[in-house]
C-alpha cells in the first residue's frame, strides 16, 4: 500500500492499523513518482516533529517533479516552509494577534455569528456544514485579517482545489494559486492606503515601517492564515459534531452539563483530526526513525491520524473517550507547533454549544457509513452532514459545558 493507495482515502483508520503494524516507517511514492517516508507510530511521530534535522524548507529536498514544486514562490514563503531563523522571526510577529487573551476577547462575536448562521436553519433537516460548520470560520479568519465581506465568496472553491487529492490536479492549483495570489495582493495594497484594526493591516505596516516581512513573507502569510485557519475549523466543527452524533450518550452528558465540549473537542482531535499528515519535512541528514533511516534530502510525511491511534501510547484507541488525557499530535508538536490551534478549538466549542443549544433533538439524517467524505488524504473532512432538528422555542437556551 502507498500513501496515495485508494484504501487509505476510503479507510484511514484500517488501512493505517496494518502500516503500523508492520513498521513504524514506510517507504512510498508520490503521485510523480518521488520517493517519500511516512512516519506512522505515536513516539517516532512526536520526535520527528520537534527533531530541528528535519527541515521544513524546500531548499534542501532532493527530490524534482512538479508535485515538489507546485507552489507559486509569491505564496510559499511562509511559517511552514522555513526554519529558524526566520521561522522564529516571522512566528513572533504573527503570535501577536493569537494571544490567549486576543481569542478570548474574539468569543461573543463568534458567539453571535454561529446563533445567526443557525437562526437561518429553518426545518427538520440541515446539512451542518453548509449551515454553519463552513461559514463560521469563513466569516471569523476573514474579520481577523480583515477581508471585506464582498470579496469572500470565491474562498472555498480555492481551498478545495488546492486540497484536491487527484494525481492531476496540479494544472487546477495552479490557476487557484494565482487568483489567491491577484486576490491577496490587491487586498494588501488596500490596506497599505487604508489601514485599520486587523490582522493584516499590522503585518502590512510592520513590513512597511520597521521591515519585519519581505513582500513574499507578507502574501505568504496571508495565504497561509486563510487557508490553514479556515480550512482546519470547518473539519474540526463537522468532525465534533459527527462524533456526538454517532455517540448520543455523550451527546446527552454535553447537554446536562456532566461533560466538558471541551474534553470532546480534544478527543475529536486525537480520534478523527482534520488533517492526518502533518506538513511535510526534508531530512537534513541521514536520520534514522524507528529502525530505518531516511536518507539526507528525503522527504516525510508524519501521519497524524496514525500516530493518535497508535495502541503503544492510547489504551483501545479506535474508542471515542473523551476522558482521555490530551496528548494527541493534531495540532503538532515543538516549535512548529499551530499558532491557530486555540482559535480552532474555541470555533468548535462555540459551535456545538450553539448547535446543541438550539437544537434539543439532533440525529443523523442518514445512514453513517452513507456520509460523504472528502477524497484526500491531506484532510479528513465531510463534505455534507444530514441531520434532522427540532428547533426550541426560544433558540439560545443554554448548553450545559
């Protein structure tokens, strides 16, 4: 099996239990044909992504071929392709809009977008994505960097063409890149005349006033906040919810208070995590991972997905038990660790409380093993979630959490 083998899209969960019963390193290809190591077990996983010799920088890959290369460089030049130090400096200036108490202070308004977006769902079935799993975080990473509301609707169709799993569609992420690219230039070119209280209107006059970012640092972060600060909350929110669903006695202790949304979130993380391979690495040297040793300029992939069910680190681990310890790796771990992985999670708590706070009859509209998921194996995400409602009569009655 590789890891673009038709069975890990269709059953990740099985068709990683045998990778990582045989080893904990696999040898592979990409769909051109280049070499790739997957790392598939908990302790090599987490090592790997906090070992410095494994280089995030696509400068010291030796590998070709156009799946290496298909990044425009205007968007490339950002935190997950760079090293210390500029990693550690560009990182620095970002974190300051991802401050403890920066996301806090963003919950009422999330708050009232996700009790607005369900205001609209309106009869006994919806589809949880379309209604407020994809828009909520939409409309959230746009007011954080301050993308204007006329210029969003063509975002979801980019990401889904970049995050396409066909061998064949590096030609479509191609024309997707460069509209980004057109897009987020015009956008930092209105806010350099017209600066205002958003993410991007800071980093656009730090580049300008003490030159903390190069104009490609600058594009690339704003590709990359987008599209990584959307993406990820959209599947975390589907994922949570489905995990409720199939699990309606959690469900029912969410309701009554005597379990934690946050510990469910958590668990959603490790059990079923928005993206199952972590972003890719270039050994630096020869390095060798469990037993095997990836050759100095090849390229790994740390599945995720993987390491967060392996049976050496979790007890019955295909289990969903929201009493676990949080140990998983979804968001990373080390110095790479998501800067946006807190207003991640806050997305998902607030949308499930809001969802089953107007909601007190929620189930599946159809069948589980019927939902249709995504076809990649960068992301584990559906692409519709059928349920059947009964509204309250007054829709924001408290959700015990």
């Amino acid at each position: 099996m590789t890891l673009f083998d038709r069975r890990l899209v269709a059953d990740p969960v099985a068709a990683y239990a045998r990778l990582r019963e045989a080893s904990a390193v696999h040898r592979t290809s990409t769909p051109d044909g280049q070499p790739v190591w997957v790392i598939t077990r908990y302790a090599e996983a987490r090592a790997a992504l906090a070992d410095a010799r494994f280089s995030l920088d696509k400068a010291n890959a030796k590998v070709e071929g156009d799946y290496q290369s298909s990044m425009p460089p205007e968007l490339d030049a950002h935190l997950l392709n760079m090293d210390p130090p500029d990693h550690t400096r560009v990182r620095r200036l970002v974190a300051k809009a991802f401050t403890p108490q920066h996301i806090k202070s963003l919950a009422d308004g999330i708050r009232a977008t996700a009790a607005g977006l369900l205001a609209a769902g309106q009869g006994v079935r919806m589809d949880v994505m379309e209604t407020l799993a994809v828009p909520l975080p939409m409309h959230v990473i746009c007011e954080l960097l301050g993308i204007p509301e006329r210029d969003r609707h063509d975002f979801r169709t980019w990401t889904d063409t970049l995050l396409s799993p066909a061998p064949d569609a590096a030609a479509a992420s191609r024309t997707a890149m460069r509209q980004m690219h057109r897009f987020l230039a015009a956008v930092i070119r209105d806010k350099r005349r017209h600066p205002a209280d958003d993410l991007l209107s800071m980093l656009t006059h730090a580049r300008d006033e003490r030159e903390a970012l190069t104009e490609q640092e600058l594009l690339s972060l704003a590709f990359l906040m987008l599209f990584a600060g959307y993406d990820n909350a959209v599947h975390l929110i589907g994922n949570t919810v489905l995990a409720l669903l199939l699990h309606p006695r959690l469900m029912d202790d969410v309701r009554q208070g005597t379990l934690p949304l946050r510990a469910v979130v958590e668990e959603t993380l490790r059990w079923n995590p928005p993206f199952p391979l972590g972003v890719r690495r270039f050994a630096l040297e020869d390095v060798p991972v469990g037993g095997t040793v990836v050759p100095a300029g090849g390229r790994v992939w740390i599945s995720i997905a993987s390491a967060n069910r392996d049976e050496r680190r979790f007890p019955s681990p295909d289990t969903f038990d929201p009493n676990r310890l949080p140990v998983h790796l979804a968001f990373g771990h080390g110095f790479h660790h998501c800067l946006g992985a807190p207003l991640a999670r806050l997305e998902a708590e607030i949308a499930v409380t809001t969802l089953l706070g107007r909601f007190p009859e929620l189930e599946l509209a159809v069948p589980a093993d019927e939902l249709p998921w995504l076809p990649s194996f960068h992301k584990r995400g559906l692409r519709s979630l059928p349920v059947r409602t009964r509204s309250r009569t007054e829709p924001d009655a408290p959700v015990g959490i």
